[in-house]
C-alpha cells in the first residue's frame, strides 16, 4: 500500500512538472508481422509493471488494438478535434489500466489544422487527468500511414519484423527513408515469429550490419519473441498473452521486451508530457504534407 501511494504521488509530480513522457512509435516491417499484438502485449508488460501507459492507435478499426484488447470505440480523436467529445471520454479503459486513443482520422488531419485548433488539443493533452509514463504509437501500415510524422515526434522508433524477407525489406526501407530524408539515426528492433532467439538475434545483426555499412544508423536489439500456440490462442480471446498465460515463452519474452525497453536511455532532446509530443507531432505533419506535395 505505502509503495502504492508513493508511486501516485510520483506520477502526480512529474505530471505538474511536465517531465519526460517516454514516447514510442512501434512500426511494422511490412503487414503480418504481428506489430498490434506486439504494441498490447508490451502494454500490458510495462503496465505490469507499474507504469501507466497511453496507446495512440493509428489502425483502422479492423483489427487494431481495440479489436486485440476485445474494446470498442465510438470516439475517436477528431471527435476531441472537433469540440465535440473531451479527451477523456473519448480514451478507453484497457486492462490494467492501460488507456486507448483511436487516433487515425485526428492523426491525419493535424497537419491541416488552423493555429487555435492547434492550441486546442495541445491544451486537450495538457490537462489529460491521469499520469501518463509511456505513450506507445501503433501506427497504421501501407501507404496511408503517417508512420514518418509520426515516427519523427516520438522519441524512439521501435521496428517490428519477421524473417520473412519482405519484412526486413520494408523494415530496410523505412529505415532508409526516416534516415537519409529525415536525420533519423537510430532505432530499435523487435523480431518477432521466429523459432528461436538465435534465429531472431542472426536476423537483427544482418540488417543491423547492412544498415550501420550503408546509411550510417544505429539499430539496437529489443529481442525476440517465438512463435507461439498461446499467443495465437491469447488474440483470438481477445487478450494479451502476459495477462492470458503468463507462464508462457511469449508472455516470458514480452516481460523482457519491456524491461530492455525500460531500461535504453531516452534522447534529452524530446522532453515534456504528452502535450509536447502533440507540439512536435503538428510539426512533423506539416513537414510530412509539405515533402509530399514538392
């Protein structure tokens, strides 16, 4: 109880203090990877261990993170946008408190909004009445996605592909992109489906080595997470595996997944709440949409 308490007094404080939020943008190498079930699960992981996490859910409803948490949004954030919902009514209770934002059509019509709407729903953030620790981003795969804008406001990109070689190829890609049009020099990678952590460690150092040699990037390692019957068992029930069968391989890995993403240093340049997340997203947008009309 006594730890309890000291954890909501600390979460209060660096809410009225403004300190880092730690912002992540979970993008996929390609579809079927498995990047949603990756974004609930690390949710539930961190949760579990004692933060309070924010997922911003670019996916269209079919089967995005709402489907995969057995939630159903009638709001989203164009609704916040549009003066027509609060925040607070629009976010979803998850479990373990996790909390849930549909955000595709807020996302994509931010680069488009006048200065007051702007100021709007950077105050929205501002004054979100629960702490937030983490704000993990699943963002939408395919062309439609603004995974660039973004990927470039959050503090961290986390890459999540398989082995299956269109996936490293598109993970490639996107690396390429973000690096040479955009100064994006590092990025983390989960590999995910695969039969054994050496499989996903031998993946991860040849696209690493291949990336460092020819466009001067970092990348690190996050782990791997196995192909998995109770992970498979866990989605169709609507649940995450680390709740549903946590003595499981995938439930084991996920809990190391969190805690390796817990414990890599944030930059000091993304600093603030998730309001200036929101700051940088507008940006981002804005130079997202002007690139894409030159």
């Amino acid at each position: 109880m006594a730890k309890m308490m000291v954890d909501q007094a600390e979460g209060l404080r660096r809410l009225r203090v403004g300190d880092a939020v730690r912002i992540i943008a979970v993008a996929g190498g390609g579809t079927g990877v498995g990047k949603t079930s990756a974004v609930v699960n690390l949710a539930m992981a961190l949760a579990t261990n004692g933060k309070h996490i924010l997922v911003l859910d670019e996916n269209p409803r079919h089967n995005n993170v709402n489907a995969n948490l057995g939630l159903k949004a009638r709001y989203d954030l164009l609704h916040v946008i549009n003066r027509d919902k609060t925040l607070e009514q629009v976010i979803l209770p998850g479990p373990e408190g996790i909390s849930v934002l549909t955000a595709m059509r807020g996302v994509h019509s931010i680069a488009k909004l006048n200065h007051d709407d702007q100021e709007w729903l950077i105050k929205c953030f501002r004054e979100l009445p629960k702490a937030v620790d983490v704000v993990l981003v699943d963002t939408a795969a395919g062309s439609a996605s603004h995974v660039l804008s973004l990927g470039l406001a959050a503090q961290q990109v986390l890459l999540v592909l398989s082995g299956a070689a269109a996936s490293i190829t598109d993970a490639y890609a996107l690396i390429k992109t973000m690096s040479r049009e955009y100064a994006k020099r590092h990025f983390l990678v989960l590999v995910n489906r695969v039969g054994s952590e050496h499989e996903a460690r031998a993946i991860f150092d040849n696209i690493s080595q291949v990336a460092r040699r020819h466009l001067s990037v970092s990348l690190d390692f996050m782990g791997g997470i196995p192909t998995d019957e109770k992970l498979r068992r866990s989605t169709q029930l609507c649940r995450p595996v680390v709740e549903a069968f946590p003595a499981s391989v995938s439930a084991t890995c996920f809990r190391q997944l969190a805690e390796n993403v817990l414990r890599f240093p944030c930059s000091g340049d993304y600093s603030g709440g998730v309001e200036n997340f929101m700051q940088r997203l507008i940006r981002t947008s804005r130079l997202g949409m002007a690139n894409s009309t030159m």
